[in-house]
C-alpha cells in the first residue's frame, strides 16, 4: 500500500478466483488500480465483478434515496437538496 491507502498494481500472476474476488472489491472501492498483466481470462472476470459491484453500489444509492424521499413525504416534511 501507499501512503493514500491505495494498493499498488502489483500482483502475482495468475491469481486465485479468491483473490480475484477480493481484488474487485478493492478496485470498485477505488482502494486499487485495475492491474496490468493479469491473462486475457482473469482480465474479463475482473472487469465482470467490478462492474457487478459498482452496478449494486449504484442501485443501493438509488433505492435509498427513494426511501429516503418516501419517508420525507410520508412525514409532511420537504426535502432539502
């Protein structure tokens, strides 16, 4: 790791499915670079899972703020935005 937390690009070539899993979660976290190298297969399934993880960030986002608006309005109360 760096000073800023982040994980430097450097990994072991080929790398497990669990660590694959566990490097994606730190990529979509924006904790790691997406790293160079990896064979063509481990690429695609490391693109896959990021995309699957920032996919259910988005949609987690979005449905709070729609309860969250739920709420307000159920409430009697405005929204500040």
């Amino acid at each position: 790791m760096n000073d800023e937390g982040r994980v430097e690009n450097a990994i072991e070539k080929p790398i497990t499915p669990e660590q694959l899993g566990k490097y994606a979660d730190l990529v979509a976290a924006g904790n790691a670079e997406f790293p160079d190298g990896l064979p063509q297969d481990q690429r695609r399934d490391l693109t896959t899972k990021v995309r699957s993880r920032l996919r259910r960030r988005m949609v987690l986002l979005i449905a709070r703020a729609i309860a969250q608006d739920i709420r307000v309005e159920q409430e009697g109360r405005e929204t500040v935005r």
